[in-house]
C-alpha cells in the first residue's frame, strides 16, 4: 500500500466545537441584529473588462519582471504601508479580503471556511467595496472564499476593475477551475499574484486541494507568468496525514522558481454550524505528532536559509507555529480591524478570517464600526488561539526599523526580486 494511503487510513481524531474562551464566544454570537449594506437607488455594476487588452504578449526578460513587480509592490504595498504609519489612528487595511464566495467546489476535510447555502456576493457590493477600500488608502485586495473562480467571469471583472485603479489583486484557488482561457483573461486583466492552495500531490479524500489533478494548469501558470507578469505560490496546510507531500511539494515549487507558504492546520476557533468533518478527522495534529512537524518546520527553514528557497513565512512564524499546535500561542500584536479586515459575500465587515461567522456588529462596506478597545480586549483572548499568517507578518511589520532594514538590504541587491522575507 502507498504511504500516502496508509496516513489517509490512519486513525483520526476529535476536535472541540470552538477554541476560543466561552465568554468570549458568547460575546461575539449575541443574537443582535447585524448593519446590513443599504442598497442604493440603482445598484453599481462592474465594467465589463475588454479582452485581449494585449493580443500577443511577449516574455519579458528577467529584469523587466523584477523591475515590473517592484515597482508595483512599492506603489500597493509599501506607500500604503508607510501613510499607514502616518494616519495611525485611522482605518487603513493593507490587507483586505473580499470573499466573493463563501461556496466550494471541493470538501477538505479540516477546511470550515465554506458553506454551499451561502450566496456568492453581487456586482453591487464588489464594486462598492472596491471603490470603499481605495478610498481610504487600500492598494491590495484579496479575493477570497470558499472558491473564487466558482464564477470566473465574476472574478475577471474584479481583477480588471482593480488593476484599473492600480490595486494589487491577490487570488487564492485550489486551481480545479483555473483553465487555460482563465488564466490569460486574469493575466490580460492584470492579476498581481496567484496563490495555489494545495496540500497533497495526489488526490485524496480527505486532501482534494492536490497537484496531479491541475498539473497542467499549473505548468501554464508558471509559463504565463513573465508574459503577464504576475508571481505564483504554493499555499501548504501542514496536517497529520501529508507531512511527506510538504517536503515534495516544496521541492517543486522551488524546481518551479516559486515562492511557498504555510500553515499548521487547525480546528476552528469559532463554532461552525455547517462544518461536518468535527470529528473523526483523520487530518487533524494530534499530541503524537508534535515532534514531527517541530522536525518538518526546522526543515524547512533550514532550506530557506542554507539554499534559498523562497518563503513568505519569516523564520519566527515556523517556530510560534511550534507552540500554536500545543495551544500556546505567543503573544503578538494582531492588526486586524486596524490594518486588515474582511468583507463578506453581503458587504459586512468583520475583523479575520475566525470572525466571519460571528454576529458581532462591525458595520459594512462605506460603513465600518471598528472599535480598537473592543478589538484590543477580544485579542487578549482569540490571539491566544490564532497565528494567522497575513495578520502575523503584518503584526511582525508593524516596526519600523525592521521594515527599513529588510528595505535596505533589497536595495543593496538592487530590487532584484526580494533576497527573503521580512526577517
């Protein structure tokens, strides 16, 4: 029998309905009535994007696509990183989520943030959205889900709106529906970075977000890149049953020239209603395997620093990550509400990914009602319980003289393509 049909046969385990402090769950579930986004008298619509806006793109040379993405990581995410600074008491999400989605085309086992009853976000709240988070100083968006490319066109019109007012779009997918024609209309549209979530080589049960399945899609992402000029990553979920396909696939990536990132799967923070696999998960860590992902995270970063493979995750993270499976999570200064925040698919806002299920009123779209001592007392406690990686590395940004340095230390490599991340 395969190795990887052994661990998918392995013994699973049980997970707790939430992890965070049942006061606090109690808090954020109170049964209020939730702002809703006010519609407008005639309801906004997207553009429909034009396609081919470049009929025949050429490869571009290696300096071209580094200067390219340099310049437009300083203009989306550096200036606005840096008026952040500057408008400290103001909402300025660097990183905001757009969940177009909250529907999947696939069921991974440990993964609560879908539900197939919810309704995909319209034209009306998109474009709202993107106009609001301009409007306050946002140059990057992330679009979000469940899955993104449900509908494809939908998602075209977003990237090409976006590219237009010079926002770095950011596009998460399994990639089961990232097809060649898709992949030029997004390119053409002026996608900034492709973020393939894949966990396992091959496709299994409990691990459906695999490579073989999308290989060749994957090959034409890669190949399409330096015509459009957009970056691709590998986006890992460490679990009990894929620790060999981790190693694997980041070794394709890095035979690829792609960047990866991770994370240690977890239970859900916030009780989840729709979620079916709680228990009986043969995917969740358990004690017995805490050493082996201590030797799989060490691993990894070994890597990174003795043969440049590239990584988003700094150095720090692996090792929390360490103490985030045994429920010990270090302390951190979370910028979420402040810094990122999340839309969902009906323009209301919550602060991350855990919250979007909560009941808790932080307002809508045009509309926001964040308040830092609310947030500041929730974080004592969820930030106990959560090591997400875009709000930690923006947490680990939020210094100064470590973002001068890391700046530094690229311009001494003449804005090449970053040296590292943010160490």
């Amino acid at each position: 029998m395969a190795p990887a049909l052994q661990q998918e046969n392995a013994p699973t385990s049980s997970a707790p309905a939430f992890r965070i402090d049942q006061q606090l769950h109690q808090i954020l579930y109170k049964p209020e009535v939730r702002t809703t986004l006010e519609a407008l008298p005639e309801p906004a619509v997207l553009p429909e994007p034009p396609y081919p806006i470049h009929p025949d793109p050429q490869p571009m040379s290696k300096s071209e696509y580094q200067k390219l993405n340099a310049i437009r990581t300083w203009k989306t995410w550096g200036a606005p990183y840096f008026k952040s600074r500057w408008y400290n008491k103001d909402l300025r999400p660097i990183i905001p989520y757009l969940f177009t989605e909250w529907k999947c085309n696939l069921d991974c086992h440990y993964c609560w943030s879908y539900n197939n009853k919810v309704k995909g976000m319209t034209e009306d709240t998109a474009k709202r959205s993107i106009d609001w988070l301009h409007s306050i100083g946002s140059r990057v968006l992330a679009l979000m889900g469940g899955e993104p490319l449900l509908r494809p066109k939908f998602i075209h019109k977003i990237v090409h709106y976006s590219a237009k007012k010079d926002i770095f779009v950011y596009l998460p997918t399994n990639g089961r529906l990232m097809k060649h024609d898709v992949i030029d209309r997004l390119g053409d549209a002026g996608i900034a970075t492709v973020n393939l979530a894949v966990d396992s080589v091959k496709d299994r049960k409990s691990l459906p977000k695999a490579l073989d399945p999308i290989r060749p899609y994957f090959e034409y992402l890669v190949k399409r890149q330096h015509h459009y000029g957009y970056t691709v990553m590998f986006n890992i979920n460490i679990c009990r049953n894929n620790m060999d396909d981790v190693k694997e696939l980041t070794e394709i990536a890095h035979d690829h020239g792609i960047a990866t990132d991770y994370h240690i799967n977890e239970s859900p923070m916030m009780e989840q209603d729709h979620f079916k696999h709680l228990d009986e998960n043969v995917t969740y860590l358990t004690p017995d395997d805490w050493s082996k992902v201590d030797d799989l995270l060490d691993y990894l970063d070994a890597k990174r620093h003795n043969e440049g493979y590239k990584m988003v995750n700094q150095s720090k993270h692996m090792q929390d990550m360490k103490q985030l499976m045994r429920g010990e999570v270090p302390p951190w200064k979370c910028r979420a509400g402040q810094n990122s925040l999340i839309i969902r698919t009906d323009g209301t806002l919550a602060p991350c990914f855990p919250m979007y299920s909560a009941t808790h009123d932080w307002g809508t779209v045009e509309n926001p009602k964040f308040d830092h001592a609310q947030l500041d007392e929730m974080k004592q406690e969820c930030s106990k319980h959560c090591l997400s990686t875009c709000n930690y590395i923006l947490a680990y940004c939020y210094d100064t003289k470590r973002v001068l340095k890391w700046t530094l230390k690229q311009a001494m490599h003449g804005f090449k393509g970053s040296s590292d991340t943010i160490q």
